[in-house]
C-alpha cells in the first residue's frame, strides 16, 4: 500500500488551486518583536475579556491584561514587556472595532517573572489541572475558530471521549503555517496531541493531514511509529476538508447531527497549532502570546510564514515581506475562502490569524452579479448538503422563517458555494446576513417578552 492508497474524504466539496507552492518549502521566521501591539480583549467566541490593565501600566510578556468572563472565555496576555498606551476600541482582524489594549515595547521583551518553567513531569499532573493550566495560558482554537480550548477539554460525564483528532488538514488555499509547523515542531504536535489524549481520556489519536503534505505525512508517522494508540490519516486533497464535521466524517465516516457537537460521538478535534501551544503551556508555562502565520498573495513582494506576537499590526508583517507588489488590491484575515477582509493595515495579528492574503488588484472577485441560473453547481458543492441557491434568495430578500427551514445555521459558511457559483453570487455574504438577521429577531423576542413579564408583574404589584 502506498503513502496515498484510499485517501479518505468527504461528501461534496471543491477543488480550488491550492496555491501554497510559495511558501511551503521555506522555514517559520521568527519575526522581531514589534515596537507596539495592539490586543483586542475579544479574541475568542464567547464573552470578551475584562482589561485589568491602565493606561501608563508597565507590564511584561505574559502578564494577564484582560481576564476572561466566565467559563465560555479566555484570558489575554501581554506579547510583549512595555507600557500601557491606550486601552479603548480600534479595529481588530475581524473587521469590528472592540476593545483594544495598545502597548508600547521598552525594548527589552522581558517575560513576567516567575511565569516560565521547565515541567518534564507535566503528563503526570490530574486532567484537572492541566486543562487549567491550558484555561489560564489562554489557548483558544488556532485553526481560526478561536473557541476556548479548555471548554473542549471538558465534555460532560455522560459523553466519555474515545478519540482525538489532530487537524493538520489546512485546506484553505495559500495557507501554510500548519504545515511547516508540522514539519518544524513535530515532537511539540505528537506531544500535544498525547496532552489532549490524556485531559479528555481518550484511547485514541488520529492526526488528519491532505495528501499535498507527503513530507509532514511521513514526519509524523516516523514520530508516531510504534506507538498502538496514534495514527495518521491521510485525506484527500478537497476543500473544506479540514472543517470539523467533514474531517471527522472523512476519518470515522460518521456524522455529527444538525446542531449537534463533535463531543456527541465520543470524538474532540484540535489544530495542529492549538495542540502545541497546549502543550507549552503545560510543560513550558508559556501563555499563548504568539502563533505561526502565513503572509502570502500575488500581492506581496516575498510570501513568508512567521512566528509572530499577537498583537503585531498587519502592516509590520507585509513589510518584512518586502511591501506590495503595485497597487494593493484586498487584505485579508486568514485564507480566501473563509477569511475577512480587513479595513486598514493597522489591524492586529489575533489568536485566530492563520495567514495574512495580499489578494493583487486583479485578482478581486467581481462587485456584480447576476440571478441564479438553477445551475445546482453550488448544491453539489455543499459539503453539508443545503442548498445554497435557496438560502442565497431568501437571505436576499430577509425571507426569516425560510432560511430557518433550509438549515441556515448548519451552513459552515466555508465559501465554496459562492466559488463555483457561475452567476458570482456573494452568496455566503446572503447567509452572513440571514443568520444576523434571525439572531437579531429571536434576541428582539425575547427582549419582548421579558418586557411583558415585567409589566405583568408590576401590574400584579399595584394591584
Ligand atoms: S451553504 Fe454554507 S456550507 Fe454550503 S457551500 Fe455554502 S458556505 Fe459552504
Ligand atoms: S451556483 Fe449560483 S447560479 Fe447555480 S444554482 Fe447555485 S446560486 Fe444559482
């Protein structure tokens, strides 16, 4: 059998250009430290954290400046020693403008004192304790989803965990961070992978990477052998393979249910990344102050991948890379499938910046579009088998109850409708809108109805 016999896959899907030949031969660099961050409390999904820190504050690397809200939240850390500048909202990758806190470097990038160690013995702390040694570094998801590792970590007694899968997947176009990472820091991968393991108990671990991958296949699977309870699993090359429901469906071949969480069949998924930051955490002490991103594009002079602060605007980053080639067309948080563009190049590398995409002037998606043809190119290319066109007409014209009826929320808005769409409709922009509009009509209801409660017992009161 050879390295790329029965590559496992999923149902539906898109063949884009990968367009990573430009920066996947080359090294992670380490990128200087910047004079200045700018970190946004908002980083992960679930409540932002509160900012701990005031203006003229001086602060090192990895102290906390904002700590999380809640269980569903994670704390942020300063990525570099210097002075509190401002702490107010500015742009953040995301497009929104939220709570920032601004440093200004001294110079010397001192850690906190006290906060780095050297912990050999770390597998054998309890689960407890390394999951909050995970919560209290930070670490949230870094394939782009951002969502707090320790809540993963921690699924509910009634459903016991059996496998975790690594995903080294990066299937979005351009992208190479979790590649060379891979192939760099692939004893920190193995390592996190088993820190996983151990937290949730699981017997298994499976790390899924595409085929365009045969150097970090056979790396891993050279640091895995011999070892009964890991394996690697070879995907085939396909967009959105490394989305969760497609990825576990493509190595268990079963299926998360509509509204229903990975957790459900025994299964939890990490990035390749987020595992090694667990894992540095737990044996190193290190918060999560940095992450490995891919600069790339027709747009920029030299495609780079760097290990860069968060925090760093993106405009350090295009410079390192020798600027622009000609006239900047679009910049972009993550890939060009799922990323979003960004308003200015101010905006900071987050937690969630797998890659920064100079998209070239002519390289930009058309602003017109036509009427759907009833084509069906975009229903075959669904991997969650909706049916784009439908959700595209109704998001249009805000039609609520009805994309509720198509499964609106199932969408994992991964762009490949809108790619193949021969009409160039910005569909998944329509569903954007459509899942806003109905979260914005049931908090409208809910409010109403508080509201009725209230007058009701007022009136009770009075009477
Ligand atoms: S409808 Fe959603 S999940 Fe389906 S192809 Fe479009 S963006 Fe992807
Ligand atoms: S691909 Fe575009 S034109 Fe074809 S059915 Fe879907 S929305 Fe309509």
């Amino acid at each position: 059998m050879g390295l790329f016999s029965n590559l496992l896959t999923f149902r539906g899907g898109i063949h884009p250009p990968t367009c990573k030949e430009r920066t996947n031969h080359g090294r992670i660099e380490v990128a200087p430290p910047p004079s200045r961050v700018i970190i946004p409390v908002a980083q992960h999904i679930g409540a932002p954290a509160d900012v701990v820190v005031k203006k003229k504050e001086k602060v090192k690397r990895g102290q906390v400046i904002a700590a999380a809200k809640g269980f569903v939240s994670a704390p942020i850390h300063a990525s570099i020693s210097g002075t509190v500048k401002e702490v107010g909202p500015a742009y953040s990758a995301t497009g929104q403008r939220v709570e920032c806190v601004t440093i200004e470097s001294d110079g010397e990038d001192a850690w906190l004192e006290g906060l780095l160690t050297d912990r050999p013995d770390y597998m054998e702390l309890p689960p407890e304790e390394l999951r909050e040694i995970i919560h209290n570094a930070g670490i949230v998801g870094l394939g782009g989803a951002t969502f707090p590792s320790h809540v993963k970590l921690a699924p509910p007694a009634e459903k016991p965990i059996h496998t975790v899968i690594l995903n080294g997947v990066e299937c979005e176009p351009y992208l190479t961070a979790d590649h060379l990472l891979m192939l760099e820091r692939g004893e920190e991968v193995v390592a996190g992978l088993r820190l996983i393991m151990r937290v949730v108990g699981a017997k298994e671990g499976v790390i899924g990477i595409e085929a365009n991958k045969p150097d970090a296949i056979r790396h891993l699977k050279e640091l895995t052998k011999g070892d009964p309870n890991i394996r690697v699993a070879t995907l085939q090359v396909k967009y959105p393979q490394g989305g969760e429901k497609q990825l576990i469906y493509a190595v268990t071949k079963k299926e998360v249910p509509s509204g229903g969480l990975p957790m459900d069949l025994g299964i939890v998924m990490n990035n390749v990344g987020t595992a090694v930051a667990m894992f540095r955490a737990c044996r190193y002490g290190e918060p999560l102050t940095e992450r490995v991103t891919t600069v790339t594009g027709a747009g920029i002079v030299t495609p780079r991948n760097f290990l860069t602060r968060i925090g760093t605007p993106f405009g350090e980053l295009t410079e390192l890379c020798g600027g622009f080639n000609g006239a900047m067309g679009t910049v972009i948080n993550g890939g060009p499938m799922m990323g979003i563009a960004v308003p200015s190049l101010d905006v900071p590398v987050i937690k969630g910046t797998s890659g920064i995409l100079v998209l070239a002037k002519e390289e930009l998606p058309p602003r017109e579009y036509e009427p759907c043809i009833r084509c069906g190119m975009c229903v075959r290319g669904c991997p969650v088998q909706l049916v784009p066109s439908a959700l595209s007409d109704y998001g249009e014209t805000r039609m609520l109850d009805e994309l509720e009826g198509y499964n609106i929320f199932d969408c994992i808005e991964c762009g490949s409708c809108s790619y193949v769409c021969p009409s160039k409709r910005p569909i998944v922009q329509f569903i954007r809108y459509g899942k806003r509009e109905i979260l914005a009509e049931r908090q409208k209801q809910r409010d109403r109805q508080a509201a009725r409660e209230a007058m009701a017992k007022t009136a009770e009161v009075a009477a």
